[in-house]
C-alpha cells in the first residue's frame, strides 16, 4: 500500500502547506513534519540500521527544508525532494561513522502477529535476515532497495530523488536485488 502522502492529493496538499509556511504559518510546518517524518524516518533507519541515527537524520532533513525552502523547485514533487535530502543526510552519516557494517544490537524486529505462534516466529525471523543482509549492502544498494521496496516510489520518482536516469535506476535495482537474493538464499521458499 503505497504512503498516504503521495500521489496528486498529496501534492495539492504539499502545494498548500509549503505556501501557508511560506506566509509565516508555523502550524503549517508541524502539519509537514507530521506528514513526512515517519517517511523519513524509515527511509533513514533502512539505510543507516540505528535508531538513533534516523532520528539524527530525520530532525536535519527538517532543520534543512526550513534552511533550503527558497531553493525548492516546485516543478518537482516536495516528496522526493525531501527524499532526496534525507537520502544525502543518511550517506552523509555513513561516511562520517563509516557504518557500512552489519546491524546493531539496537535493532527491534518484532515478529508479525498472527494466529500460528511458528509462522510469527519465521516471518520475523525472516525480517531479522533481510534487514541484516540489507544493511551488509553497499550504500547505493540499499538506497535503490529502500525506495523501490520501502518508500514505494516509482522508478521517474527514484531517479529524480537520486539524481540519475531511468534506465540506470532500474539497473541498479536489478543489480541490487539480485545481491540481496543471493545473501537470502536459503530463505527461498520460507513464505511458499
């Protein structure tokens, strides 16, 4: 299910925060932060693996949309422009504390609720699995995986939000997946 703040009507409403912010509406700040910090702050936690971390990253993407706001291009979505600042913000991150490494212990997968107590057990065993090879991936890996997978942005969204073409977005994603498939291995079959 794709997130509730894209598509049209999430631009229109983009469109009509940004303009009454612009006008010295403070509410109309809260009214972004609460619609995009969750976003944001999942995008940066499946890059950078820490709670801690994303929640670094999520409080500078805001600090730098009231900072960057003039150079804006309302041309293109406010999603992916703000995606594109946590995006930096995260590799930003990952360069000063070289986190290129495995999972911390501060992870929380917690299984899925459900009726068989085995499958709960599998299915967050599973995420535990994915997550760890994910954060094993090169940075460029995981940004493509997390947008197409996590974010649910589509390939001209991605490509706008990374700064490359279409043709390479999807060639690196094919790229990505393929990786990520061949770490996952033995769980093929597991959800079948």
């Amino acid at each position: 299910m794709p997130s509730p703040v894209i598509g049209s009507n999430g631009d229109e409403v983009d469109a009509q925060l940004l303009a009454r912010f612009r006008a010295g509406d403070d509410d109309a700040f809260r009214e972004i932060v609460a619609r995009y910090q969750k976003p944001i702050y999942n995008a940066a936690y499946r890059l950078l693996g820490t709670r801690d971390d994303a929640s670094d990253v999520a409080q500078s993407v805001f600090l730098r949309i009231v900072e960057k706001l003039d150079d804006y291009d309302p041309k293109y979505r406010f999603f992916s422009w703000i995606y594109r600042i946590a995006i930096n913000e995260s590799i930003d991150v990952l360069r000063r504390t070289r986190s290129e490494e495995p999972l911390d212990e501060d992870s929380d997968f917690s299984a899925p609720v459900g009726d068989d107590p085995e499958f709960a057990f599998e299915a967050g065993a599973a995420g535990f699995r994915v997550h760890r090879a994910l954060m094993a991936m090169k940075t460029d890996d995981r940004v493509v995986i997390t947008l197409r997978h996590f974010a649910e942005c589509g390939y001209a969204e991605m490509a706008v939000i990374i700064g490359v073409d279409e043709k390479t977005v999807k060639s690196r994603l094919f790229e990505a997946r393929r990786r990520l498939a061949a770490q996952l291995e033995d769980l093929r079959g597991v959800f079948q």
